[in-house]
C-alpha cells in the first residue's frame, strides 16, 4: 500500500518521499511539483503552479505577404483623391458621379472668382468716391473738417488713414462728429453715397467666403462619397457578397427593393 502511495507520489513530480521509514527521493521531470516534500513528522504541503503560455499572433517570421485580392481598391486612396479634387475617387472606384463633384468644384470656383471681383471693383468705386483725404476737394476731407473745428488736432487722424485706411473710412461713416467733413449742400446724404457703395462691396465679400465653404464641404463630401463608393466596390470581393437593387411600379406606387447575396 506504501509502495503504490509512493509511485503515485512520483507521478505528481514529488520528492523525496518517506516509506517505510526511509527517504526514497523522487521526482519527475514531466511535470512541476505539486506537493511539497515535508519532514517526517509533517503532512506534505500542496503547491499551485501556473504556466504562463506565450503565444504571438499574426504571420511568423519569415513568411511572405499574403497576396493582394484582385480587383480590391484602396478606399484610403479613393478618399484622399476626392479630397484633393472632388469626383477624383469616385472615377476611381468606377462610379460616374464623381462628374457631378467635378461640375460642382468648377461651378464653386467660378462664382467664388466672380464674387471677388465685384468686391473688388466696387470698393475700388467707394474709394474713388470719397477721394483722399488729404484733398480739399474730396469727398471728406480733413480741411473742411478742421475749418468746422478749429480746435481740433487732425494728426491722430491722419495718422488712422495713413496706418489702416478701412478703420478710417468706417470711423468718418459711423461716428456724426466727422459730419462736417463731408462735402456737398447736404453732407449726410454724401455720407450715406458712401456708404451704400461700402455696403455693396462687404455683401459681395460676404458671398465670397458663403462661396469658399461651399467648395470646401463640396471636398468633404466628395472624400466621404468615394470612400463608400470604393467601400461597396469592395464589399463583394472581401466576403462574397453581391448587392442586387430592383425597382418596379406596382399599386399603389413604384417599389425598391434591395438583397444581399452571399455565395458560399
């Protein structure tokens, strides 16, 4: 009875072992100890050992690329290609509406150019209006201002139109005490001509950066647009599948229907 304690001791890599009054050392090395050896007057203690397992995922060293799959496009390539010119990824995944991105880009720059030059002309037209200041004869001046007040110190002013010209025009048109630089029998009606002229040339600067966020959303859609058009030109190769849109007219109006088909 000893004896078989003692090989099934061995078993669990135990060691040594007392039978029959004598210490018999064994051990195993298939396996880790599981009781540790203990004096003669004790009971062996259980030890509770744990492996630890390393395991690395993916190809191992050394083993080539797998293969490309045919006809998969690069949807980070078609997303990058209508985000430099919308409709580029689109005609790169085979889809013709990336013409309607194109035709949009074209139209955007086009309206954005025609905007910008009427901005520019009109403010050129306000500027040739009010004349220089510095001219009695223009429109405001700093002459006829000073001559209506005699204790006033025109050099700050000066200095405004000489620094920022813009500033200086929105000063004389907003603030009534530089009425009197106006010319002209009635010098608020001057100042409103100016103004109007002003006004024209903000709303078409206005309309100049409407037209640059429309071309720039355009880009950003169009980005979007070609990496799902390139996404479905994919989806059938990675898994399989086919995407099968019908339409139809019944009663009491037209249908659509769409199936994924997956082939095993």
């Amino acid at each position: 009875m000893r004896r078989a304690a003692a090989i099934l001791l061995l078993a669990l890599g135990v060691g040594p072992v007392r039978t029959a009054g004598a210490a018999v050392s064994m051990h195993s090395d298939l396996a880790p100890a599981m009781v540790a050896p203990a004096a003669a007057d004790a009971a062996p203690e259980l030890i509770l050992a744990q492996r630890v397992i390393d395991r690395a995922w993916g190809l191992p060293e050394g083993a080539p690329p797998p293969a490309p799959v045919p006809g998969l496009l690069s949807e980070g390539r078609a997303l990058a290609l209508s985000a430099a010119i919308p409709g580029a990824g689109q005609l790169y995944a085979g889809e013709t509406s990336g013409l309607l991105f194109a035709l949009a880009e074209v139209a955007g720059w086009t309206t954005h150019w025609l905007f910008d030059r009427n901005a520019r002309r009109e403010r050129e037209q306000a500027d040739r209006f009010v004349g220089a200041p510095a001219d009695p004869a223009s429109a405001w001046s700093f002459d006829r201002w000073q001559k209506a007040h005699p204790t006033s110190d025109p050099a700050s002013l000066e200095a405004l139109y000489a620094g920022d010209k813009e500033a200086f025009y929105n000063l004389i048109v907003s603030d009534p005490g530089y009425i009197d630089g106006w010319s002209g029998p009635d010098p608020n009606a001057t100042r409103t001509d100016f103004q109007h002229l002003r006004d024209l040339s903000d709303g078409s600067l206005d309309r100049v950066h409407a037209s640059e966020k429309v071309i720039w959303l355009n880009h950003m859609i169009a980005a979007f647009d070609a990496l799902r058009a390139a996404r479905i030109h994919n989806l059938p190769i990675r898994r399989n599948l086919e995407l099968h849109i019908e339409s139809s007219w019944r009663r009491p109006g037209p249908t659509l229907t769409a199936a994924l088909e997956r082939r095993f």
